[in-house]
C-alpha cells in the first residue's frame, strides 16, 4: 500500500505526498478559521484554535519530514511548533488575569 507510486504532471505520489498535502490543506485551513472567526468579531483576532490546528499541522508534516528525510523541513517545522506552544502559553496566561 504505501510503496504504490503513480505520477502527476510528472510528480511522483504515493501515500507519504498525500499525507503531507493533507497537512499542508491544514495549515491553509487554518487561516481560513481565524479570518472567518475575524469576519465575526468584525476586527482581525487570532483565536486559539488558529494555533491548535497549526500545531496537528506541524505533528503531521515532522512525522512526513522524518519519513522523506528532509532536514531543512524538519528544523523548520520544530522551530514552529515551539512558537505556536508559546503563543498558547501566552494566550492562557493572559486568559488568567
């Protein structure tokens, strides 16, 4: 199953490019959410669900890096999760005042 390989426009895909479009599809996702959440309040917010699905996007695309062995990505990715984690402490700090 995951060895399947097929070919579009000249790339390859198999079940590891689908998995990390998918995650890619999160994260666009996740812009969509604070706008629509934005367009409610009527002024530009980022909830805590932003950083939420930001996070599962990133779980997913270091579990694809270390599958596709990208260094690059990776080091990315984890530097990301460690600022959606602080923007969320902050938020929850914040929350408790």
């Amino acid at each position: 199953m995951y060895n399947d390989v097929m070919a579009v426009f000249g790339f390859q895909v198999d079940f590891w490019t689908i998995w990390g479009m998918f995650a890619q599809v999160l994260f666009f996702f996740s812009f969509v959410f604070q706008w629509a959440v934005s367009e409610k309040q009527k002024k530009s917010v980022i909830p805590m669900g932003f950083w939420i699905i930001r996070i599962l996007a990133t779980i997913l695309l270091i579990i694809y890096v270390f599958v596709r062995r990208d260094l690059v990505f990776l080091v990315s990715s984890v530097l990301q999760i460690g600022i959606y984690l602080r923007n969320i402490m902050l938020i929850k700090n914040e929350n408790k005042k």
